[in-house]
C-alpha cells in the first residue's frame, strides 16, 4: 500500500521534479558554510520598517523562520527512491 502511494506521488508531481531538485540543492548550498557553527539557521524576513525622518529605523517587524530542511530531506528522498534524474 505504502509503495502504491509513494508510485502515485512521484507520478503526481513528476514534472516539478527537476525544479525540486535544484531548489533542494541551492538551500543545502547556501546554509554549507555555516554548518559548523553553533546554533540553527533561519530565515530574517523585514516586512515592515518605519524610520524617523532623518533615517534612522523607529520600528521594525521581522518575521522570523526555520529552514525548511525537513522539506529537503523529502526531496532527498523523492530523488534516492524515483527513476528520474537531473
């Protein structure tokens, strides 16, 4: 049953497959440098900025996220169990 439905998820998105696979290897290479540093990497993202007039930053809303590397582990895998390649 398990393997019916992995066969039907890779037929289903067997066309995204490529992007996946480069967008997977671009977030492993942009986070490989700081591997060997303590902590976990994120992802800043400034929505809002509100300055004085003279410029200086008043007010800022930052969202903060993870990533998303359980995501590339599905892709890993996606890639490890399909017949498709790059």
């Amino acid at each position: 049953m398990m393997n019916c439905l992995k066969k039907i998820n890779l037929v289903l998105i067997e066309e995204d497959l490529p992007e996946l696979f480069k967008s997977a290897e671009f977030i492993k290479q942009l986070v490989s440098p700081i591997q060997v540093k303590e902590g976990f990497p994120c992802i800043l993202q400034f929505l809002v900025i509100k300055r004085h007039e003279n410029g200086e930053v008043r007010d800022m809303e930052v969202q903060i996220q993870n990533v998303p590397f359980h995501i590339i582990e599905i892709v890993d895998n996606i890639r490890k169990e399909s017949r498709f390649t790059e």
